[in-house]
C-alpha cells in the first residue's frame, strides 16, 4: 500500500490567491500613508475632508488646484505622489481584473475559451495600467 502525499507548489491559482491577499492589504497600507503623508504636506489646515479623500485615493494635484486652496501644486506635484498613485493604480487595477478573472473562470469552467478570456482579461488590464500611467505622469 502506498501512501500519496500531496507536493506543494506555486500554481498560477496559488500565486494569484496570495497576491489577492497582499494586494487588499498594500491598498489598505497605501491609503494609510496617504493619509498621513497628506496630512504632513498641511491637509490638516488646507483641505476639507472629501478633498483629502479624494486625494489619499488618488493623489493628483488637480484635486488640490480644483479646490479653494491657493499655490499647493508645487509641494503636492512630486515624485512621491506620482509613485504612490502609480502603486494604488497597479494594486487595485491587477486586484480588481485578478477577481474578474476569478468569477468569469468559475463560470466558464475548463472549457476551450479559458485561454482566450484570460488573454482578453489580460489585454483589458494591460491597456488600463497604460492609460493610468499615462494619466499619472503627464497630467
């Protein structure tokens, strides 16, 4: 009789799953020290609160110029807050496609069409984090 032990290995499917993981909790890291950076740079004094929400998702100086607060683009329009939008960006764009695909493949099951749809998931997320970084560094 012999005994069958199961090898662990990284799958596409465990990778995507820890990936999941760490990436809800690098958004709530992210949104964290938005929040906190944004209060250093004087959103305590300068900003409302929807506008500082609104900043800490996606910081970009336009949210700031669009309110009644005068000259911040200069201390807010750096290289940290291009990073910081680029990384919620990359995090919440890649979870968000990883959990379509999750749904869709539960559907569809092992059919023919499982490549296909996760190439299109794949096209779809690749011209998102384009077009985001795009906006991000020439807006």
């Amino acid at each position: 009789m012999s005994s069958r032990t199961v090898q662990p290995g990284l799958s596409f499917e465990y990778v995507m799953w820890i990936f999941t993981r760490i990436s809800g909790l690098s958004l709530i890291l992210l949104a964290a020290i938005g929040i906190i950076s944004a209060f250093a740079y004087g959103a305590r004094t300068q900003v409302d609160l929807p506008t500082l929400m609104r900043w800490t998702f996606f910081p970009n100086p336009n949210h700031i110029i669009n309110s009644d607060i005068p000259d911040v683009t200069l201390g807010w329009a750096n290289a940290f807050w291009q990073v910081m939008q680029i990384l919620i960006v990359f995090f919440g764009v890649t979870h968000g496609f990883n959990g379509l695909r999750g749904v869709i493949e539960d559907f569809i099951g092992q059919s023919i069409a499982r490549p296909f749809i996760r190439g299109f998931i794949f096209l779809l997320w690749t011209f998102a984090m384009v077009i985001a970084v795009y906006v991000i560094l020439f807006s």
